[in-house]
C-alpha cells in the first residue's frame, strides 16, 4: 500500500513536472527602463527603455525622453541589461529529446536528396531540453534536419508554443546540404588505415547533387506532371524565396560549393561550420556569403593548429568582411545550445567587440535566416522577443535572466531542471 | 592433377635434399663429401672488426674450417679465387615470421567470448607460451630466395599472434637441405607483444592495459605455479617456466611501449630484447635509461605527395618530421650506445629493407655498428655467438661475396652461401660494365653512361647536350640495347646493339641499323671519373631537431624551473585568505616561497601582473586526455589495470589543457564496467615522458562506475551476456568482489601468519593482482572515484561500502547527488560533477546544473569536472556556471576547479591553492578567471613556465615554416625519383568515459 502511495506520488510529480504553460497574448503594454539596452546591431543605449504593445515594440530609446504613463505596466530595470532573444542557426532542438533512446530521434529521414523532409512536423514545442534554453536568452532556433547530402528543408521557430504551428516564425526558410568531403575517412573494419586520405568520388558527389538541382530545375520550368515531391521541394532556391545553407568545412570544399551554387543559379547561399572558412574569407566576403560558424567549443581540427583557432575564427572573418552567426551543432549539440551566449562571449574573447559578439546571435543570425524584418534587433516595429539578464549575457557569472518575452508574451522561465532544484532544495531546507 | 604435381614436386625436391646419416636411402648410394671449399685472395670480415685484407677462407660441411692470411689449402679442396672480392658473414634476423602462416580467424560474431576457448591451457586464449614455431614451420622457397638476396643467412622466426607467443626457432635459409639440418635452435627465444591472438576471439584484454595487467598477472601465476601451489594442471603456465631461460623477445613497435614493456619486465626482473618501432629516436634518453638491448625495424615512411597542397597542408608536422627524421632512428641509437640489432620484418618489400640500410648509413650510421646489428649482436643476443654471426673457426659457413664494400650503393651482392650451400643473387662472372663511354656507330658518335645495380644496369645516351631515350638489358653476359637515334619519338626508328661482354674496358658488338643494316660499334671506356661521380650520389637533406613531444607545439628543451615574482596581481589564494588585491607573488624552487606586498628577490624574474588575476592551477578530477586506452572492458571487473601503465605524454590535449590553466589532472579509467582500473594523476608537464607526468606525491585512486554504461545498455542489442544487465546486478558485483577481497586478506594473513616449516608444507593462496587492489581499498590506501547517475545506485554503493566498513572517496558526474545530498553529506563522499550536462542518455533525464550549488550547500566538497579533454581548457567558464546556476559565491566557485578536486584526490596540502610552501603550480589570467573573457597568459607547473599564450602564437608561426620547408623537400624528393606515399591524415579519437579502444595509435 505505501508503495502504491509512492508510486501515485511519483507519476503525480511528473505531471507537475511537465512542460511549461506556453504564455498568453500580450494584453498590456509594457516599458522596461532604465537598462542598458543591446540593440542586437552592434550598438548600446545606456539608461534605455524598450515599450512594447500587442507583441511589438513600439519605444526603444532614452529612459528619460519616455512618456511611462503610455504603458499599462513599467518594469524598473535600472542597472539591468536588456537584449533581443538569441537565435540558434542550424540547430536540432525538438526534434530528438534524449541521444541515445532511439525513439525519441528524429532528426535524420534515411535517403540522400531530401529537400522534401520537413523539419517543423517533428519539431516537439514541449520538449524539456528547448525549454532549457529560455533562462539563457536562447529564445528562437532554426530547426534543420541532419543527414543525406541534401539533409532537408529548416525552418525557424520561437521557443514558446503549444505546437509547432504556433512555434513557426517563418516556414520553410532554407534547405540545407551537406557538401561531399574531399577527403574520406579509413574504414578500419576493412583493413583500412582510419586516418583521412583522399575521397576519389568528391566530383562524382558533387556531379550527383549538380544533377538533381537541375533536373529539378527542369522539372519546375514544365507542367510537373506526374508530380515529384524533392524536384517541387527546391522550388524556393530558385525563385530566391529560400536560402541554400551548405554545410561545409574545408578551404577547398567551400571554394568548390561557392562556384557550384553559381553554376546552378542558386544565389542565395550560407556556408554552415566553416572551420577553413577564415582561409577564403576574400572570397565569402566579396560573393556576400555569410558564415555560421562552427562553435568555438570543440577542438582544433588538427595538432598543428593554432589552439586558440576554434575561438577566433569569428573574429578572423568578421574583420575580412563576412557576416557571421554561430553554429551550435556538434556533440550534446541541443542540450549545450543553451550556452550559445557562452560561445559568443569566447569569440570576444579572441578579437572581438562585446556587441559585435552579441550580433552574431541576434541581428546577423536574423538576417541569414532571413527573418530580420521581424526579429534579432530591438527596434520598433519588430517583435518584442527579448529579455532582461542581471548582467553581460554573454558571460556565464551574470548571463541571469529575470524576464523574457517572446512576442511580447511574458514567459515562464521555469524548467524541469528549474523545478527540481526548488523542489530539492525545499527538500532540504525543510530539515 | 593437382595432386599429382605435388608429389612430383616433392620427389623432385628431395633428390636434391641433405639426408641424416643414419636414414635409409632408396634412391641411389650413399655419399659422403667431405672435401674443403676454398675461397681465396678475399677481403675477409671475420667479425665485424676483425677483417682479413687478403685471407683464405676455409670450408668444410658446412661450417668454416679456417680463416685468415695464410691458410694452407688442403689438397681435396675445390678453391674459389675471389680476385679481391670481400667476404662478409652473412645477415641474422631475429625477429621474423618466415615460413608461419597467419593464424586462421574464427567465424566473426557480434556477441562477445568472455571465457577462453581451450581446456588445460591458462585461463586467457591470448596467452600461449606453448606455442613453438617448430612445429609451425614449414620451408617457403620464394620468401628465403628474397631474404638471400637480400643477405640474410638465419632467421628466428615465430608464430606472430598473441600475447605470448611462445618459442622461435632458429632457422638457416639454406636452400639445398631438409629442415634437419635448417634448424640451428628449435627454441631459440621467446616472443611477446601487447597484441591480442587473432585466432581467438575472447575478449579480455580490450585495451592494451589490460594486455600489461594479463602479463604481470600470468608472471605472478608462473612464480605461484612453479612453487607447486596449483591444483590442476596448466600447459601455458609450464610452457612459460620452460621458456623463461631463453631470450625474451618484446615486439613493442613503439618508442612508448618499448618503455611500457620494459617496466613490466624491470617487475619481474626480465631483461626483455625489444624490437622497436623505428620511433626510439624521439626519446632517446628513455630508451638509453631502459638499459635495455633493441631490434630495431627500418621502416622508415616514404616521403608524402604534396603535390596538392590542400592535401599536402592537412599531412601533420609530426608526420612530416617523422619523415625527415626516421633515418637517423639507428645512428641516434648507435651514438647513444645502445645495443641493437636490426630486422627486415617491418618492410613489405626486402628490396626496401636494402634502400633503408643504405640510408641509415647515409645518414650517419657507423658501418661497423650497422654490420654487428646484422651479425654479431643477433648471435649474441640470441645466446648462438659460437654457431652463427661471425665466420671464426667452427662457426655456420654462412657467409655473402661481394664486390666490395656492402654497405657502398655500388656494390654487387654475388653470392650468399648457408651452411656451406651457395645460393647465387648476381652472378660473379658478370664482367662490370658500368662507367662512361664514347659510343661510335655509324660514324656517329654518343655520349653513354652506365651506371646502378650490374643486373638491372642503366642506359643513359646523349648526342651533344640531347638526351636520347635509350633501352639496356645485360644477362648472362649479353648487353643489348636500343635507341632512337633522331630522338623522335613519332617514329619508331631504332639502332638496336648487341655485343657478348668479354672483358672490362671498351666495348665493341653489332649493330642493327634503322635500315635494317648492319655494322660494328664501338665504345670507347672513359678514364676513371668515379671522383665524380660520388659527389652526385645523394645528399643527406637537413635533419630537423627533436622536439618533446616531437610533433606542433613540441618543445626543444624542458622548461626549467625559475625565481618568479608576480608583482601587484589579484591573487585567488583558494583558501581562507580569500581573493587578495595588489599581492606579490615569489615563486622559488617550484614553490611558493611567499606572497605579500612590495616583495623583492634577487634574480627573480618579474612579472608585472597588474590588471591580472593569479590564480592555483585548475585540476581536472575526472579526465581521459594523455592516455592510450580508456576502458578495459573485457571484465565486469578489471581492478587489476592501471591508467599508469598507459600514459601517452605525446597527446596534444596536454598542452591544450595547459592553454585552459589546468596543471594537474586525474585520468580516469572508463565506465565499462562496475569496477573499471586504477587512476594515473599527471602534472601537465608537456614535453615530459610518461614517468615523467605522474605526479610524485600522487594518491592511489580507482575508478567505480554505475548505471547504463556498466550494464551495457547503449552497447547494442548483441551486448547483453555479460554480468550485470541490471542496476540490481550491479550490487551484486560490488558485493561479491569485496566479500572475495576480503577473504583474500583473511587468507594471505593466516598464511603469513604460520611459521615457516608450516608455510613449507601448506599451499600459499595466489597472489590476485585484482584481489590485492581491492584489499587496498577495504584497508583505507586506495579510494574510490564513482562515475554515477542516478540516486538509487549512487546510495546503494554507499551501503555497500558501509558493509564493508569503509567510504566511497568521490562520486563523479553524480548527476542525481543533489537528491541524495544528505546522505552523502553523511557517508562523507565528495561530488565531482559537470556543471551543466543533460539529456544526452536517459539516466541524465534528471540532472541538473544546480546539483553542485545544492551539494555544495549540504556541505559537500564539490568538485566541477570535464570528462572531455575540449571542455577541460575552460573549466573556469565550467566552474563560473555554478554562480548562474544556484547562486554560487565567486570564492566558493572557484575552489571547486583548484582547492576542491585537491581535497577530492588527498592531495590539497600540495597543490589546488597559493600558499607558503605549496606546489608553485600558477596561472596568470588576462581577466577575472571566471569570465568569458578570461585567456590564461601564463600556466606554470612547479615554478615551470610549460604555456605561454604569445609564445604558443610565435610557434604557430613556427609550425607553418617547418611545415612549408618539410613540404619543399618533399617535392625535391619526388622530383629525384623517391617513391612517394598518398597523403593521409591521422586523427587522434577524443577519449570519453565510454571509449572503447586498445590503444591509440
């Protein structure tokens, strides 16, 4: 019996423990002054305030040139610090929950030439590991599917949703593809030497991915009957309403995609990782090709690197002239993309303005995922997705958020991590 | 049919074949020869020093009769005049596979062996010291035809599979004879490596520490064998007895392992002959201080095509220096005095073996020391000086005519005799025709010149300053060659030239004209222009200096410790004292000498450390960087396997760490298993070689582990025969192996305890190195660091160890210890935990990152860790999390990456805080060490600078020269006509808890 109790008790708390309430409409409007306010383009406004009403914002400017009495609601906020919502390029969050069980992975469709695979159906708006992100200022993702040489179609969500319709500020934004690699790795299981030694079908690969484009470009440009579902998918890339994110590391490779994309009429491109990106800054900077670049947590690429190379690499194309967002992808990518403003705060470190920094995860990463007209920057008219942190959001001692709000809606930034800290430490206070 | 063939073979073979005196014989008469074979007018090497400038050698079946100036030639001698020729004793290999065919695999599976496959042998399929090539050997003509040409006379060749393999036989490649004869010692040395069987597929050892723990164990198990405490019967163990007065052969392979199995041999007294890896170079005083004998591979890498340059920009620097250098491997070896012998086994093909011997020679190698590593040195090391090696008296007639000197690239190898039998590699009576020439034909007249190896000359023709494309052969005294005489190649319009060689000097023949005409030609030698032609053989290119580790950010010399004073720093002391502005800081002696306001020290060097934060140096309790294997996974406990056996000092991610401010770390076996190995905790002292890293004062730890990875959850669906599959099997290991642990002790204590006429006739118990590990922990002197999760199993092995009447040391990861944070607090184990890792399995569902904010508070000693040599170069942004999450003070923060994990591993009176008298192991940071911004500028160890930020940008800089010059000598080489290899880039895996690799390489 007292078991049955414990039982009942356990599957009670883990409803309690659920996903948080996603917040109502705004209703009232609201002014948070006396900030310093990071505008998201590279500039501050000091003793700032930001109004916002129906989801938009309506002030941003001097704390002292505002009228308060517009605004039902006045947040005193003096010291604090007020940011846009941080945005996560090329980012899996809610489409797996937890790595290594199996069914909660779908992240990447079996195939190759995918541009019809969707990400947004399988993004989870409840998953425990996107709320996570919220009491970090991570507040908006790109969701994009892995895998395949044409992985499939993202799109960009906010973190705040009873389902993946609410979730979706802009549908279907890019495709993305992962350029073949010149280079292949030694299958050991076959006697081969593990180390890299050169893939002989890097132009077959690539010859393959030209082919598709174009056979779908044909297929768009006739009566498309019978109806193909990847050729319909591409249409985007050629009318220039989607972006090509090509996923893509080396010198060489980038080099090569950048002239594939123009041989194939696709003219809106984003490298994505770019880790020899910094060798070829000229020619991204020149074709006004942005960079997502590859989080400066994870190792040189090779022993003979400079060390610190993963931390200035945004620095090192920023000053070249490219613009740059960050990509969180790696290992224990989605549970880590809450440090997104850790990873631009140690790309300040290495050469890098403190609101530059800031860009790259708001006004540049809004702009490469073309949803720039409605977020990344603190400025009228555009959403009011933002948030108040205690300090620099970029560094982890004063990265502490006491507000957040996402199209103005004040959300919770409870999480079951949140939960269970107040309920352990009750537990122990109690003693 | 085939059949057939075969027998024919056989029959036909045996005419040919030696017989023993006492078989019966069918085919014919007996015969007897016991006439002398005289060689005379010879230049003769006896003994590597012992040379014979114009000698008779003398011999009768088989072996040398008589050598040197005046031997008188007895009358029933057939005499062989050698015009000046020399003699040399033939080559020995002593470490070969000739003859022995690979072990035959077993059918593939997916489910693990864990139990040995043979009965009355010893409990590890990988040990086999019962094993004798003897019976494995059977003659292969092709192969000893190669290793004649090449000038091998004997070998000792093994079974090449297994730990322990058992006894090589040493075998005389003489090609006229039965195997009775062949065979000089049937068990000649005893083979071992760090390689698993491949004819077995049980799983223990996984990792090469564990193939260090199998051998020390096995020694142990001989010793108690021996004594006659056994009850059964084991045919490894009495093989291994058998074989212990042979030579002990160590296949290494490795600069490093040649070190690892030289430790293990120092345990138990074995001086083990190592063969090496061609690497010993690269730690040369290590392998001086081995005092060991080597056999010494000349393997020496192609140079890499780099005629792309993305590729050629991705081959690594020490891949590149290991190129440049390799050559020099035997001269550094024979400078340095050790003893070494010299093998072909590691070349594929022997023609390669002759080009590296050529050029170790080339590069330094004194020709007298490369001529014992091939003869007297085997024979000796072998224990067979007075049966092969020299061609003293009464010595194996094994012995090479040459043209003269053979270590000369212009040498001819003629003949290399066995055991009095000749075998023929270029035939003596081949007249040399090599030199320039005036070619006249036709009344035309050409420049020619001859030149390489006599059997396989070269043709170069020219007409004025063209070269024209020509074709040579020259067999059994014929010289034909051919040539365009317009040099055009549209036109196949050719002069074709023969001649019969018959003496040296001019050369005249027939021509075939491109009419089809014919007609004399002549060739007029020139006088000698060898002087010449010396100059143009090849230059040694620049040998690049050694760095330690010889690879990027390598280091020419070890840092030194120095007099430092840090003035006007913020100093985060760790301690009570708190964070202290405006300090000084003297280091001296590697320690802290003192720290105050306005210090001064007489020959200190300053370091202006105003505006900068000087903190301890950060210490990672749980790392997996700096070592070669991780997991040993073939036990559900493997208590006998240390991390200290496998400290790889070559591993980038030290001076990574360095670069992070972390000066000392503990690396940790994996999590394969409840109970994993024993920890190895390493100063960061980059350049240092393995013994070298490990800290002196160091604690002695073991690594537990719970939850999925030891029940194999994520292991695949094949994986699930191993005990535990269950957190409640899991206790029960832990149980069963400290209850065993326990009567181990009780046992060896009453044992001890009787008097020595009772010990005489009572068995001793076995000494358990695994056994003894444990006993270590239930009296106190070993502590236990548990990879954990969840809370059920984190306070069931507290339980366990209350039973047992001891504590758990250290729970790390401990994701769900802020559940169990009371209990905890009471059994008195600390916290070592990530500071914000989650959802990437499902026993981290829960975990949270204010778990060390509420452990801390409960009043744990809470450590923040990496797991991951990438997160380990920003603990301090690790440990900076605890303030955001759960509202850590900075102070408090802080310890939990210096003084904590100190106090965590028993070593926080030596390091993890700046204090009088304390390890002088700093770091200078640009910023407050817990911010973003924060970059280390100077990581000191000891009162040594090991990193400096500037100085690590200077050799990027560095790097990129070396590379680019590497990369110019490498075209300059494929230009000469050396043989190139694809470039391939090597990658270095990342260790985490569940790694599961033998050993890196």
């Amino acid at each position: 019996m007292k078991n049955l109790i414990y039982i009942a008790f356990l599957m009670i708390t883990h409803i309690i423990l659920a996903q948080q309430t996603p917040a109502s409409p705004q209703t009232t409007s609201i002014l948070i002054t006396g900030a310093t306010i990071h505008i998201g383009n590279g500039t501050v406004v000091e003793n700032g305030a930001v109004g916002f009403n129906d989801g938009k914002i309506t002030y941003v400017g001097s704390a002292s040139a505002v009228d308060k009495n517009e605004f039902s609601q006045v947040i005193d906020a003096v010291g604090k610090h007020i940011y846009p919502g941080f945005i996560a390029l090329n980012s899996t969050l809610g489409l797996v929950e937890i790595d290594a069980v199996r069914a909660t992975d779908d992240e990447d469709e079996i195939g190759s030439l995918l541009p019809h695979i969707r990400s947004l159906i399988a993004y989870n708006a409840e998953s425990k590991v996107v709320e996570s992100m919220r009491p970090n200022g991570v507040l908006m993702g790109q969701v994009t599917p892995r895998g395949g040489s044409i992985s499939g179609t993202s799109s960009v969500v906010q973190f705040d949703a009873w389902n993946w319709e609410d979730a979706a500020i802009k549908v279907d934004d890019a495709i993305h593809m992962n350029w073949p690699n010149s280079l292949k790795r030694g299958r050991p299981w076959r006697g081969e030497d593990p180390g890299l030694k050169p893939n002989e079908d890097y132009t077959k690969e690539i010859d393959g991915i030209i082919h598709f484009l174009m056979e779908a470009k044909a297929y768009l440009a006739g009566n498309q009957n019978p109806r193909n579902l990847p050729y319909e998918a591409t249409k985007g890339l050629f009318d220039g309403t989607q972006k090509l994110f090509i996923h893509v590391d080396g010198k060489r490779e980038i080099t090569d995609a950048v002239n594939f994309a123009k041989k194939a009429g696709i003219e809106k491109i984003v490298v994505v990782g770019g880790d020899q990106a910094d060798e070829v800054s000229g020619l991204l900077a020149s074709n006004n090709i942005p960079v997502v670049v590859k989080r400066p947590h994870r190792l040189p690429s090779s022993d003979d690197e400079n060390i610190k190379h993963t931390f200035m690499l945004a620095s090192l194309l920023s000053k070249a002239g490219v613009l740059c967002s960050i990509d969180p992808s790696g290992s224990m990518e989605r549970m880590n993309t809450r440090n997104l403003p850790f990873y631009a705060g140690s790309f300040a470190a290495y050469g890098m303005a403190k609101e530059q920094a800031v860009q790259l995860i708001t006004e540049n990463a809004a702009k490469i995922a073309g949803v720039d007209k409605l977020v990344g920057t603190i400025e009228t008219g555009k959403d009011a997705t933002l948030f108040i942190s205690e300090g620099d959001a970029l560094d982890m001692r004063t990265n502490i958020i006491s507000k957040a709000y996402i199209q103005g809606r004040d959300i919770s930034l409870e999480t079951h991590q949140t939960e269970l800290w107040k309920r352990y430490t009750e537990k122990y206070g109690k003693k | 049919m085939k059949i057939k063939l075969c027998i024919l073979a056989l029959f036909g073979c045996s005419l040919s074949l030696f017989s023993q005196e006492y078989f019966p014989q069918n085919d014919g008469v007996k015969t007897e020869n016991s006439n002398y074979t005289a060689f005379k007018n010879a230049k003769i090497y006896v003994t590597p020093t012992n040379i014979i400038e114009n000698g008779v050698l003398l011999v009768q079946n088989g072996k040398v009769a008589a050598v040197g100036s005046s031997v008188s030639i007895p009358e029933n001698s057939v005499t062989i005049d050698l015009n000046g020729k020399s003699i040399y004793p033939s080559f020995i290999d002593m470490c070969s596979d000739f003859g022995i065919l690979a072990p035959k695999e077993p059918q593939k599976s997916n489910t693990p062996q864990y139990d040995a496959s043979r009965e009355g042998y010893y409990w590890n399929d990988h040990v086999m010291p019962e094993n004798r090539a003897v019976e494995k050997f059977s003659f292969e003509e092709k192969r000893a035809k190669e290793l004649l040409d090449a000038g091998f006379g004997v070998v000792n060749t093994h079974i090449s599979d297994g730990i322990i393999r058992g006894s090589g036989a040493l075998i005389a490649l003489n090609e006229n004879t039965t195997n009775s004869e062949r065979i000089i010692a049937e068990d000649a040395a005893q083979f071992l490596s760090f390689e698993k069987s491949k004819a077995s597929r049980q799983a223990y050892p996984t990792s090469l520490m564990g193939a260090i723990a199998l051998l020390r164990q096995m020694y142990f198990d001989a010793q108690w064998y021996e004594a006659g405490n056994a009850e059964g019967k084991d045919l490894s163990l009495e093989a291994l007895i058998k074989n212990r007065p042979l030579p002990q052969i160590f296949i290494a392979d490795d600069k490093l392992n040649d070190l690892r199995a030289d430790n293990l041999g120092d345990e138990f007294k074995l001086n083990y002959i190592i063969k090496g890896g061609g690497n010993e170079f690269e730690r040369i005083d290590e392998i001086v201080g081995t005092k060991a004998s080597y056999i010494i591979p000349l393997n020496f890498p192609d140079a890499y095509d780099v005629t792309d340059p993305y590729m050629a920009n991705k081959i690594s620097l020490e891949e590149m220096l290991l190129w440049n250098q390799a050559p020099t491997n035997p001269k550094v070896l024979a400078e340095n005095n050790v003893t070494f012998a010299i093998t072909a086994k590691d070349n594929k093909k022997l023609t390669d073996f002759k080009a590296n011997l050529l050029k170790a020679i080339a590069y330094g190698l004194d020709k007298t020391t490369a001529l014992e590593a091939l003869t007297t040195i085997p024979a000796s090391l072998l224990n067979e000086s007075d049966e092969i090696g020299t061609l003293e008296k009464g010595r194996y007639a094994n012995f090479l005519i040459t043209s003269g000197d053979i270590f000369d690239k212009e040498t001819t190898l003629y003949e290399n005799w066995v055991q009095g039998n000749k075998h023929v590699v270029n035939n003596m009576e081949t007249i040399d025709i090599r030199g320039e020439y005036t070619l006249n034909i036709n009344s035309e007249s050409y420049a020619l010149s001859l030149s390489g190896e006599l059997e396989k000359i070269k043709s170069e023709l020219k007409k004025g300053a063209t070269k024209i494309a020509s074709n040579i052969t020259y067999q059994n005294g014929w010289l034909h060659l051919f040539f365009n005489p317009n040099g055009d190649a549209d036109k196949d319009q050719f002069i074709r030239l023969s001649s019969l060689i018959a003496s040296e000097g001019n050369l005249k023949g027939e021509a075939v004209l491109t009419n089809g005409n014919t007609t004399n030609w002549t060739a007029i030698k020139k006088t000698s222009q060898e002087k010449e032609k010396e100059t143009e053989t090849d230059e040694i290119p620049k040998v690049f200096p050694v760095t330690y580790p010889n690879k990027a950010f390598g280091l020419k010399s070890l840092p030194q410790q120095q007099t430092i004073l840090f003035k006007n720093a913020t100093v985060w002391t760790s301690e009570d004292t708190g964070i202290l502005q405006n300090t000084d800081v003297l280091v001296k002696n590697g320690k802290i000498a003192s720290m105050g306001t306005n210090l001064s020290a007489s020959g200190a060097k300053i370091i202006d450390a105003t505006g900068k934060h000087l903190t301890a140096g950060i210490i990672d309790e749980h790392s997996h960087i700096a070592a070669a294997a991780i997991n040993e996974a073939g036990h559900n406990s493997s208590a006998e396997v240390t991390i200290e056996d496998v400290v790889n000092s070559e591993d980038a991610d030290i001076y990574r760490n360095l670069s992070g401010g972390v000066t000392t770390i503990q690396i940790l076996h994996g999590s394969a298993n409840p109970i994993g190995g024993r920890s190895a905790i390493i100063k960061l002292k980059w350049g240092e070689d393995p013994t070298g890293l490990l800290y002196k004062e160091r604690s002695k730890f073991i690594k537990f582990a719970l939850g999925e990875n030891v029940k194999q959850s994520n292991w695949g669906a094949s994986q699930t025969i191993r005990f535990p599959q269950t957190r409640m099997g899991v206790e029960q290991v832990f149980t069963d192996y400290f209850q065993r642990a326990k009567e181990y002790s009780e046992q060896w204590k009453a044992y001890n305890a009787l008097s020595s006429s009772k010990k005489s006739r009572t068995k001793a118990p076995r000494y358990d190195v695994e056994m003894e590990t444990l006993a270590e922990i239930l009296n106190k002197e070993r502590f236990i660091t548990c990879h954990s999760y969840v809370q059920s199993e984190i306070n069931m092995l507290m339980k366990v160890a209350e039973k047992f009447d001891f504590n758990i040391n250290t729970f790390t990861h401990i994701l769900e210890g802020y559940k169990v944070a009371d209990k905890m607090k009471e059994h008195g184990v600390g916290g070592s935990t990530f500071s914000d890792w989650w959802a990437y399995k499902f026993e981290v569902n829960d975990a949270i990152p204010y778990n060390a904010a509420i452990m801390h508070d409960q009043g744990i000693t809470v450590a923040i860790n990496s797991d991951d040599g990438e997160m380990s170069r920003r603990l301090n942004q690790e440990a900076a999390k605890t303030i955001k999450y759960g509202g850590m003070s900075e102070e408090e923060a802080w310890k939990m990456v210096t003084i904590n994990p100190a106090k965590l591993l028993h070593l926080d009176t030596h390091i993890g805080s700046i204090k009088e008298g304390k390890d002088a192991d700093l770091v200078l940071w640009s910023d407050h060490p817990l911010s973003v911004y924060a970059i280390a500028e100077k990581t000191i160890i000891e009162g040594a600078v090991y990193y400096d930020y500037e100085q690590m940008q200077e050799a990027e800089t560095l790097i990129r020269q070396e590379k680019n010059e590497l990369v110019n000598m490498m075209i300059r080489a494929k230009n000469n006509g050396v043989k190139t290899q694809a470039p391939k880039v090597k990658e270095d895996e990342a260790f985490h808890c569940n790694t599961l690799i033998y050993q890196l390489k």
